[in-house]
C-alpha cells in the first residue's frame, strides 16, 4: 500500500461543476502540498497545509490531520483545470512523497 | 525573481552518452530537490542537496547517476552511460526552512 493514496485517478466532469480529489496518507507528516500539472507543462505549487483550510480564487485546500486525509475542491470548473493534480506530503523537511496523481478532464 | 530555473528544456542523448541537467533555485532557497517523473507515471524522490552535501540520496539509483549542489552555480544532476530507462522528465524544486517548495519546469531527457 502506498504512503499517500489519491482518489479518483482520472475524473471527467462538465464545465461548471464542482470538483473534489481527495488524498489519504498513513505516515506522519509535517506539511501536505497541492500541485498541478498541465499536460506538457512544469509544476506548480498550489497550496501547502499543515491544518485547517486554505482558499485561492476557485481552489479550495483542506487538511484533517487526525484523519490523515485532505482534498481539493473545485469550484465553477473550467476547461483550463484540465491537469494532473498530485497530493505530496512532508515526512519532516526532508523529502515529499507523491500520492499518484489525479488526472482530471473538464469537458466544455 | 525569475523563479527555478531548469536548463536544457529538452535534452536528447544516445545510449552510453552523459546527460547534465542544470537547476538554479531562487535567491535564497537554502536546499534542491530532484524528482523524475517516467512516462505515464507520477512522481518520483531522487535527492535532497543543500549547499555542498547531500542530504538524502535514498531515490537515486545506486549507479550512473549522482547529484551536487555548489557553493556557487547551479545544482547538476548527471546521468552516466544513459540507457533508455532514463527517459523521463526531471525535476528540481528549491526552498528554504519550512516554506513552500517553488518547482522549475523540468527537462525532458529522451535516449534513443
């Protein structure tokens, strides 16, 4: 079993709904991250969370850390949220470990 | 700030050849990271390097390949005698103390 698991691993939705991709992890952590990918394209850091909730525009983080879970909403969905999203979680300061990715699809 | 900077974008080498990837943090990040990220997968941990040590090598192959990070320049991760394994993309992401991590675009190495 992995250290951080992320569901589902590919989703497609209609533009304008609302999106969640959700992560669980089984290791202590001190930080958990957010990051896109568009096809072809770098990385890019979304949010980092060490609890609570965090909100960017249409993005929305939230972390349970008694539950070791966390997920990432989408709101208003858009054709241009069509990337890979990855959930990586701190094991200290030293290393991320990468669930496996979210391949999501906003159809127009 | 220009951001991480990853050079070359792509880099296409034949079996056997070395490939040098280049990875110039920001101003200020204290440590890199390499990640690879092969064809149709996620992300991989290869190495955290601060200033002239390497701190964690546990994802990196134990041959062909090895990492530095100078006093000056940019951190290089170099790939011995490439086979067509290596084919991936290749990460670095700078940072310092407990901020978040800023990722470069990464280089596309092709063995053919």
């Amino acid at each position: 079993k992995n250290e951080v698991e992320q569901s589902p691993q590919n989703l497609t939705a209609q533009e304008g709904e609302f999106i969640t991709i959700n992560c669980s992890y089984s290791v202590g952590i001190s930080a958990l991250h957010w990051l896109q990918q568009h096809p072809g394209g770098g990385i890019v850091s979304l949010f980092m969370l060490s609890s609570g909730k965090k909100k960017h525009g249409r993005l929305i983080a939230t972390i349970n850390i008694q539950e070791k879970h966390s997920s990432l909403h989408i709101t208003a969905s858009h054709p241009r949220d069509s990337a890979v999203y990855t959930c990586a979680v701190n094991q200290g300061a030293q290393k991320l470990v990468f669930g496996q990715g979210t391949r999501l699809t906003i159809n127009p | 700030n220009a951001g991480v900077m990853q050079n070359p974008r792509h880099l296409v080498r034949r079996r056997g050849q070395e490939a040098r990837l280049r990875c110039s943090p920001m101003k200020g990040h204290s440590h890199v990271y390499w990640y690879r990220q092969l064809p149709e997968e996620g992300l991989k941990f290869m190495v955290y390097l601060q200033k002239e040590n390497i701190i964690d090598e546990s994802g990196m192959p134990k041959e062909r390949f090895s990492a530095e990070f100078p006093k000056e320049g940019p951190s290089i991760l170099r790939i011995q005698q490439v086979v067509r394994g290596d084919s991936a993309a290749y990460f670095c992401a700078g940072g310092q103390g407990n901020s978040p991590l800023h990722f470069g675009n990464g280089t596309r190495l092709t063995v053919t």
